[in-house]
C-alpha cells in the first residue's frame, strides 16, 4: 500500500470542514437559503465545502425539536437541518448532501446517531436529492399545523416558507431497535 505525505498533495483542490455557525449564517443569508439562517437555541454544528478556497456549499446539523421524530429519540437522530449551494454552484448540492451524510452527521458530537432526519417542504420540491441518495421516505404529511397530530411548536404565517406540509425522510446509520430505552 502507498503511503501518501502532506508534501504528495500540495494544492488544496477542494475542502469538507466544520465552520463557525455564523459564517454558515452569513452564506445561508447570502445564498437566500428560503429558511434564512439557522436560529435554533440547541445544538448545531454547520459544515462547509469548499472549492479552490471559495464556498460552493454548506450543510447545519441540528438537534430535532421534538423528543421524538418517526421511532427514535432526540438523543438518536441528527437533523440535516440546512443545505445550501452558492448559485453558481448548484452542483455541489449533491454532493454537500453525500459528504454530510458520511461525514459530518456520523461526527456529530453531542451523542452517537443511529438516524439521520430532514424534511423537504412539498410545495418547493419532491425531495429527489434525498431519494437519489437512498433516503427513506418515511411520511409527506409532516408539519401539519391545525390538527390533533400537529408537530411543530407555532403556527406560522401563510407566507412563512416552512408552512405547509413537508415529506420527513431518514437514513439508518444502525440497525438497532428504535424503540429501545
């Protein structure tokens, strides 16, 4: 097997590291992510890529707001709770997504994962980037507001991007019993 040095790779051609949440902020802002920045009280942890030292995408890892979401516990799933790629750049949506997925949601430092969560809001899109990745759709009629099954914490106004039904999709890191203490 070859053994590679700091000296074989001389040019950073490309880069997949943690960042400031607030400069994850600042690109969200700028990129005008529909969200807008990252507001959460609780933990994140906001990764960026990079090309030939420009930012080309960045992903935020977040606690999920509810103890539970589908059948794990707060302290089992991260949330991919932003993705965002510079205009110009739209094709490192994808592969932010793979990266995050591989790298950072398993490097997520509050607890180990067993599950991976994020919700794609239906009017906007179909979630395709999730499905071509091998994400499980587990529910399109996440973030109902009105009924006895409501999830979300407060009503939003009709012209807030996140109202209306979302689609929760999920990726297993492990194969455990969900419902185990």
């Amino acid at each position: 097997m070859t053994t590679f040095t700091q000296g074989t790779f001389p040019l950073h051609v490309a880069g997949w590291a943690t960042i400031p949440l607030e400069q994850a902020n600042t690109l969200l802002t700028a990129w005008r992510h529909s969200l807008g920045p990252v507001r959460r009280p609780f933990g994140s942890q906001a990764w960026l890529l990079d090309v030939g030292g420009t930012p080309a995408a960045v992903a935020v890892s977040c606690s999920i707001v509810s103890p539970t979401v589908h059948s794990f516990r707060r302290n089992q799933v991260v949330e991919l709770a932003r993705l965002c790629s510079a205009p110009d750049a739209r094709w490192a949506t994808r592969v932010a997504l793979r990266l995050w997925r591989e790298v950072a949601a398993t490097r997520w430092p509050y607890w180990h994962v067993a599950a991976a969560v994020s919700y794609s809001q239906n009017a906007r899109h179909g979630g395709d980037i999730y499905r071509f990745d091998g994400w499980t759709k587990v529910s399109t009629k996440c973030g109902n507001e009105t009924s006895a099954t409501a999830t979300w914490s407060k009503v939003r106004d009709r012209h807030h991007p996140a109202r209306g039904p979302k689609t929760l999709w999920l990726w297993r890191f492990t194969e455990t019993d969900d419902t185990a203490e």
